[in-house]
C-alpha cells in the first residue's frame, strides 16, 4: 500500500524517519512529504497557503497506481482531509495523528510571525500535556530542524466541497484522548462535531502520549499505524 506521510507545521519529511523505516519493514510504500515553502525565504513563498499543501498532495495521489492511505500528523491532518476531499475514491484511509477531521473553512491556528513566515515558537509556547513526554534531550534534537512554514498557511481556510469524503475510512490515533474524551469535547466545537459525526466509518484509538509520538513513541506509534492500514 502506498502511505503518504504528511507533516505538521514546521516538520519535513525527515520527521517521519522512523515510522517510514517501519511501514517499509512491514512491505508498504511510504512516501514521507516536505510541503511546499516550508524552510524556504519568505520572500519565495507569500503565495503559498493551504491550497497549494493540499495541492501537493493531491499531485502524490495521482502518481500512485491505485489507493492510498493518507496521514496527517496535527495540521497536516488538514492537508489530508483537504487531498481526501479532492480525491474520494482514491483514498482508502485518512490517518490522523493528534488531530481531528476539520470542518470546512477550518483554519490550523494563529500563530506569532516574522517577516511573512511563521517560525517555529519553541517549545515552552505548547500547553505541557502536548510535550510532557519529550525529555530534554528530545526537545533539543527535534527543534534544531524545525523549519519556518509560509504565514499563509495556518490562516487560509481549508475548502471541502465533496460529501463523499464521509465515506472515506478513517483512523485517529489521539495522544492521550480515547473515543469518550474526544466525543466529549467535540461537543463544544460545533461544526467539527459535525463533521466527524457525518464519517460513516471512524475508530478513535488512543496513542497514550503527546502531541508529537512521532518523536516520543515512534514505535508504538509505527504498530498502531500499521494496525489502521490493515
């Protein structure tokens, strides 16, 4: 099966390492994406937003030779309901990694910027259950190669149009929320409760860590991925 690994926000292909080395171990075809713009001078990159990262994607699901499954860590899960949208029946699953189906006209999040771009704020910026189990030695590694994403990006509305995505499987594997929890606090999120409430098929499993397994559980994250794709 090909498997398109698509990053969060400041993350490129190289944040996937691990899990990419698994899903190859266990015979699948990952394809591990750095998203336009990302690390690039801003003043190359004011014209890229949300549409072209779906875009993007979308162009990786036209090269495979048949269905592919579609993983979005945190704000790549926007990218892949974005790219599941535009392409329905070539999708087997969407995986989202700490994140949940967004509503249509979802924006990622607000985010301080600098000179059109939007850095990575460090770590100390995320509340402490996202980064509680990334030890001082983890922190350190992984924000040497956080990379600035274009500030369009986070703020441009995601535009779904096809109702077809509902009937695209989907998996979230959640870091310390089980089904209940996120059920619990959907509720208060209007439009994303509807959303996710309109998926014919959804399982919620939880990971048991934080916002970023791919750094602090990449093997428990690697089984529960490769038990979604089935």
């Amino acid at each position: 099966m090909d498997v398109i690994l698509i990053p969060g926000l400041w993350l490129d292909a190289s944040s996937w390492a691990p899990i990419a080395d698994a899903l190859t171990a266990a015979g699948h075809r990952p394809r591990a994406l750095t998203l336009p713009g990302t690390g690039e001078p801003a003043d190359r990159t004011a014209d890229i937003g949300m549409t072209r990262w779906v875009a993007a994607v979308v162009a990786e699901i036209d090269r495979a030779d048949g269905p592919v499954v579609l993983v979005g860590h945190s704000g790549g899960g926007n990218v892949a309901w974005g790219a599941a949208d535009a392409r329905p029946d070539h999708v087997a699953r969407v995986v989202f990694v700490d994140t949940a189906p967004p509503a249509p006209g979802a924006s990622i999040s607000e985010f301080p910027t600098e000179g059109g771009a939007v850095p990575f704020p460090g770590w100390a910026f995320f509340d402490e259950p996202d980064v509680a189990d990334l030890d001082d030695a983890t922190r350190e590694r992984t924000a040497a190669f956080m990379k600035g994403v274009p500030a369009r990006v986070p703020a441009e509305p995601l535009a779904l149009r096809d109702a077809r995505r509902f009937r695209v499987p989907v998996t979230l594997l959640m870091g310390e929320r089980d089904e209940a929890a996120l059920r619990a606090e959907l509720e208060n999120w209007g439009a994303f409760r509807e959303e996710f409430e309109a998926i014919d098929d959804a399982e919620v499993v939880r990971i048991g860590s934080g916002h970023w397994p791919q750094f602090s559980q990449p093997e428990r994250l690697a089984e529960l991925l490769l038990a979604a794709i089935r």
